[in-house]
C-alpha cells in the first residue's frame, strides 16, 4: 500500500508536469471553418458572379477613365432578393432576369443568402466581415407579414417602422449604415421624398490583413501611368512574396491571399499593347474562369500602390437597360409588400469605400432600394502594377466575388 506522504509526493510531481507541460504548448492557429455549399448553392455562385461582370460591365462601359470605380454587386444582389419577395407576376420576372435568379426558387435563394450571411463571416477570425440588412417603412404604411417574415429569418433583416416625416428619419437610416460599415459609409440616404414608404438595405464590411504583409519601410514614390498618357506618383509598396499568378499575351494576373487564405484580392492589370477598355469588354464569366484555373502558386517580387477612394452611383440606369425597367415603372407589381396600393422602385443608390495598403484591405458598400407608391397614385520579373486595372476581393473555396474595382488613379480619393 502507498503511504499518504507517497501519494502527496506524487500528486505534486504530477501537478508539476502538467502545468509545465501547458506552458510550453504553443497556442493554437485559429484558421477559421470551410464555407459548406450545396450544388445548387454553387450553382448560384456561379450565376452571382455572372451578375456582377454585367454590372461591372454596364458600370464601366460608362465611367471617364480618369476616375476609379468600386462596387459590390453581392451587395446589390443582397437588397435585391430581398425585393424579390416582395415581386409578382412581370416585376419578379425582370428582376429574376436581372440579377441572374432565373434556375432558382425563390426559397433556394432565401437560404442560399442566409448560408452566406450566416457563414461568410465565420470563415476566418482574422478577417472581419460583417453583412447586415435591414428594411425601413413609413408609419402607417401596412406591410404584408409575409414578406417581413421571409426576410427576417432569411436575411436577419432589422425589420423597423419609421416616420419618415421626421427631418431625423434619413439620420436614424444613415446613422444605422454607418455603424455596419463602420463608419466608411456614412450615408445612403440623403432625403425622404414624400411618396416614399420603404427602404431595403444591405450593408457589407470587409477588413482583413495580407497573408505576407508588406513592409512599410519598403514603400517609396514611384511613377504610375495615366490612361491618356500622363503619369502621377504614387506610393508603391514592395514585396516579395507567395502568390498565385497568371499571364497570357494580353494580361497579368496576380492572387494575394488574406490571413488564411480563405479571401483574396486578384488584380488584372492588361499587358502593352491591350487597352484596360478591351479586358472589360470581354471579361465575363468565362474569361474570369480561364484566369482563376490559370493561377499557379508563384513567389516572386511585386510592386503595386497604396490607394484609397470612395465611390457612388444610382444604379437606375444601369438595372433597366440591364432588363428591370418595369420594375421602376408605373406597370410594377410588388403586391406582396402591400397589396392594396401600386408600388414601384424610386431610387437603388450604391456606394462603396476601399483602402489598400501594407498591412492589408479595408472595404464597404450599402445598397439602398426605395420603395415608392407609383404614379397612379401620385404622390520571376517583378510585377509592377502601374497602369490602370481592375481588381476584385473573393472568398477562395467557392470563388464568390465580394468586391469589384477599377483603379484609374491611385491618387484620386473619390466622393461618398
């Protein structure tokens, strides 16, 4: 039998060697979880993507190439199926048709979205990504409990009456996007016409540090190249690190990875002798997949700026030349918002903000969409990225785009 001092002895020796045992283990990587997706939902990927090229497209088609542009079709898509339950007949035709929801029920969208705004945020703890929504609507003004059911449970949406009266209703909306995009998007709503009965909203926040941080003593004034000729400088950051890549006679394509590689920025930047209006001409869903299967691991210099802009649009024009005409016209039917008056869309304002530098990205974006009572009733070498390009933030597993940009000028700080 073992004696009492014994087994004290021994007791102490193994509280000994477990606690000294803890102090050498070294804490644990947090690298996130996997973004689980259904075929239908990759399907959906797919058809997301392909939505934001023609969006980029339309965008770019008609924006000066003296000025960047940045935006977020995801969150355009956001707001949009949120809409979407609220559409009937025609309406929900051309917006389906639109936004590339054709294939899908409006269920499989509902959960497809709230696997997104469930998950997306989860992938990574060193990356913060917030997606919030939210609808607003006028005091007095009934809403079928249907749609405000639907978009509650799939959308989390924040669900709020408002008098839109009050000369603070625009500042409560304002004051609520702001706080989801921490304060990078300060507001989205400017004044509430008097016709107006509702806001839905999306807001989306991404910050996240580069996987290899560049250092900043590295970072020195170097020459970037003007569409029309012309040449600024600016601050271009230094690095050589490990990278997916892509070249073929027309394009550099460059991957850098965030944190744990579960998000990424790709910059296409076109080669001499190709115009950036050409690559945009012809990039669709297929030309993105021939670049995205084409990136091989790489480890080599790159140069590129640091740069920051905001950027806005009313994106009216560009949904109805895209097909959603008759969703803005007195003929809409959103009847499952409110099936006693005829209701239209007013206004779908976008805006953006996006900061790179050494250490990493920080973006947003809030799409607004109004909701007005229709006129019926009236009221190996380095890569040097120094000339224009187009960039775009993804989650890497399912190759979801978040983001897309166009960089004219790294120097230009756009307008909110």
């Amino acid at each position: 039998m073992i004696s009492k001092p014994t087994l004290l002895i021994l007791s102490g020796l193994s509280i000994c060697f477990v606690s000294c045992n803890k102090s050498n283990v070294k804490p644990a990587v947090l690298t996130g979880k996997n973004l689980i997706l259904s075929a239908v939902e990759q399907e959906k990927v797919v058809t997301d993507n392909s939505f934001n090229f023609k969006l980029f497209d339309n965008l770019a088609a008609s924006n000066a190439t003296t000025d960047n542009l940045f935006i977020s079709p995801l969150s355009v898509s956001f707001a949009m199926a949120m809409t979407s339950n609220g559409a009937n007949g025609q309406t929900l035709t051309a917006i389906r048709n639109t936004m590339d929801f054709n294939g899908f029920t409006q269920d499989e969208l509902n959960s497809y979205y709230n696997n997104l705004i469930t998950n997306l945020p989860e992938l990574d703890p060193n990356t913060t990504l917030k997606i919030a929504n939210s609808i607003w609507y006028k005091n007095g003004f009934d809403v079928l409990p249907a749609f405000i059911q639907t978009n509650s449970t799939s959308y989390n949406a924040k669900i709020q009456s408002l008098d839109f009266g009050l000369p603070s209703a625009a500042g409560t909306i304002n004051n609520w996007v702001s706080a989801q995009t921490d304060g990078k998007i300060p507001t989205i709503v400017n004044n509430i016409p008097s016709n107006e009965v509702m806001y839905l909203i999306n807001a989306l926040y991404f910050k996240s540090s580069w996987k290899e941080s560049f250092d900043p003593k590295q970072t020195e004034p170097a020459p970037f190249y003007l569409t029309n000729g012309t040449q600024v400088s600016a601050q271009f950051m230094s690095a050589d690190n490990d990278m997916n890549t892509y070249a073929d006679n027309h394009v550099t394509v460059v991957e850098m990875p965030y944190s744990n590689s579960k998000y990424s920025m790709v910059i296409i930047e076109p080669k001499t002798g190709t115009t950036l209006n050409s690559v945009i001409a012809g990039l669709d869903s297929a030309q993105w997949q021939t670049w995205m299967s084409g990136l091989i691991a790489n480890k080599q210099p790159i140069n590129m700026p640091k740069f920051t802009f905001s950027y806005g649009i009313n994106l009216n024009s560009a949904l109805i030349s895209l097909g959603m005409g008759v969703a803005f016209s007195d003929s809409a039917d959103f009847s499952l918002i409110n099936n006693q008056y005829p209701l239209q869309i007013s206004d779908v304002e976008h805006k953006a903000f996006v900061a790179v530098d050494e250490s990493g990205t920080e973006a947003a974006a809030a799409t607004s969409i109004g909701i007005t009572y229709s006129a019926v009733v009236a009221s190996p070498p380095a890569i040097v990225i120094n000339h224009p390009f187009i960039f775009a933030i993804r989650q890497m597993s399912s190759g979801l785009i978040l983001f897309t940009g166009i960089v004219n000028n790294p120097l230009s700080s756009g307008s909110n």
